[in-house]
C-alpha cells in the first residue's frame, strides 16, 4: 500500500459452510468505487447477528476486492487492469473493442494541461458527438488492445479475479442459489442505487432477479457484457445458481465523472503542472460525496437491497 503495508482482500462468511442459500455482497471491485461498498458492508455486520440468520442461509462478505485501487485510489489495479472487465476466457482470442480504437487516445489524454490536453479535449468532443452516448458508453465497456489505456481488461487473470475463484467455493462448497451483488459508485441519479442486472430478458436468473429487485431494475446490455466479477462467480460456483446484480449509486453529473477518470488517468501516467492532490481530491469525489445525506441514502438503499436479496434466496 501507500504506507509501505501489505494490502489484502478479506472474505468473511457468516452462517454455516454448508448452507445451501447464500448472499455474497461485494466492494471495492473498482478501487476507489469502494468506500460505499464498505459503509454497507460495515453497516450491515453492525445490524446482523450471526445466531438470527436462517440456518440454511450463509452471508459471504468480499471487502476491497481490488485492494491496490482501494488504498492508491484507483479504479484500476496494480496492472492497470479494469477487474470488472478481467473476468473473461483469457485462453480465447481477446475482444476487439472498435470504439474504444476510435476514441481511446482522445480518452486516455497523455498530458493534464497545455495545448496537448486541448487538443485531446477538442478530439474527445467532436467523437463523442459523431459516435453518441450509447456508443460512447459502449467503448468505454472494456477493451483489451491498450495496456497503458483507460478501461483496460488484461490479457490474462488477475489476482483479484484468482482469489474471488478460489475462496467462494471453500466458503460455499454446498451453495445452491446464491444472491451476488457487487456494489459500485460514479453512474446515475445521485444517492440512488440503480441495480443493474447481469442476466438477460427471458431466462430464469433474470426473472428471479426482478422478483427480488423489484421492476426498476435494468437487464444486461449484450454488447457490453462481458467480464464482470459476478461472471467469475458463477464460474466459480457452478452448478449453483448465481444471481447477479451490480448495485450503482450515483455521485456527479457523467461528464464531471469522466473528466475525473481521465485527470487522474494522465496524473498517474504522465504527471503534470497541475496539482495532484487537488486532482485526487476531485477523482475521490467522484465516486464518494462529502455528503451526509449522500452516505445515509447509500447506507439505506444497500440495506434494503441486502434485506430484499436474503428474502429472495429464501422463499
């Protein structure tokens, strides 16, 4: 870590190994994303007591998933690696992501100020009003080509991803069905936990979900799903059922969250006149508000998804 201290990813089970029922409720997959993820967790274990649980149910708690982005404040890891986008085949032919080979080096600004960062700028925009929003999102959905871009998959497993698949098995070795909800912050209405599911219209893992989450809830997008944590758990988990959900709460306005993400990119890159404090101090604010309200609706909405996902495994 910053401090010189080994960093570590902790999974805490509550409930029996041999349950059949479980919740895994996950933070810090994205780094920095993962102060909120941690507050619920917290806040959750403060509520719970271990002896009121459902004998048949367990509660896998995964905190700082990406421990190297949790205490460096980065979204990425220690490779630069998106990990929500690492958890795919890397024995197969990696994905091409034609948009981002459209946009990335406008994205990823190699300088923070100066007429090159102008132009990056300038570059940036005109793309984004030629491609649109949908296709801009899109091509910020990961990509495999760039090692020093942004949204970057890796090429092979990453420590993170070969620790989430080694110990949900040793903690759930009897697991049938499972909730999975990896929480994470930066997109939507501000204090709202959007959930967002994994699985697609029309199969049974979908209708579950809808069933716990309620009907608000956004189902996969096909082009942009792929290499997501919740995917390396029900590889991990298999034949169990696993119900996937990404529980995102919204801090800033887009443009504000993509103009951190793209400061803090070219600060820890290439550096610059700018100050780095200042630069950290607004990424940080990107994906956690100094905001009492903001943190108790964070705290609330967690809470409720939490009590909603034990209910469903349950019935």
């Amino acid at each position: 870590g910053p401090d010189g201290i080994a960093l570590s990813t902790e999974f805490l089970r509550l409930g029996p190994r041999e349950a059949e029922r479980a919740l895994i409720l996950v933070s810090g997959t994205h780094g920095a994303e993962g102060f909120a993820g941690s507050a619920i967790q917290c806040a959750w274990l403060a509520a719970a007591k271990e002896g009121i649980l459902p004998s048949n149910l367990a509660v896998v708690l995964v905190h700082g998933l990406n421990s190297f982005g949790f205490a460096h404040l980065r979204r990425v890891n220690e490779n630069n690696v998106d990990l929500n986008r690492n958890f795919i085949d890397h024995e197969a032919e990696h994905p091409h992501n034609e948009g981002y080979a459209k946009i990335g080096r406008a994205m990823a600004a190699s300088a923070l100020d100066g007429p090159e960062r102008a132009e990056s700028d300038r570059e940036l925009e005109r793309l984004r009003g030629e491609m649109g929003q949908m296709n801009v999102m899109r091509a910020i959905g990961g990509q495999y080509d760039a090692p020093e871009g942004m949204f970057y998959g890796g090429r092979v497993p990453v420590w993170s991803n070969r620790a989430l698949r080694e110990y949900l098995p040793e903690m759930l070795p009897a697991v049938k069905l499972a909730a999975y909800v990896d929480i994470h912050t930066g997109l939507g209405p501000s204090g709202y936990g959007s959930p967002m599911c994994y699985h697609h219209k029309g199969t049974e893992s979908y209708d579950l979900a809808r069933s716990w989450w309620g009907k608000d809830m956004t189902a996969a997008a096909s082009k942009i799903n792929h290499g997501k944590t919740g995917h390396g758990a029900m590889e991990a988990l298999a034949p169990a059922q696993v119900v996937c959900l990404t529980l995102e709460f919204g801090t800033l306005p887009f443009p504000e969250v993509l103009a951190a993400l793209r400061d803090e990119h070219a600060l820890w890159w290439h550096g610059g006149e700018r100050d780095g404090a200042e630069i950290r101090v607004a990424f940080h604010a990107a994906f956690c508000r100094d905001d009492p309200e903001w943190r108790d609706q964070v705290i609330e909405r967690g809470l409720q998804i939490a009590a909603d996902s034990i209910s469903g495994v349950i019935e």
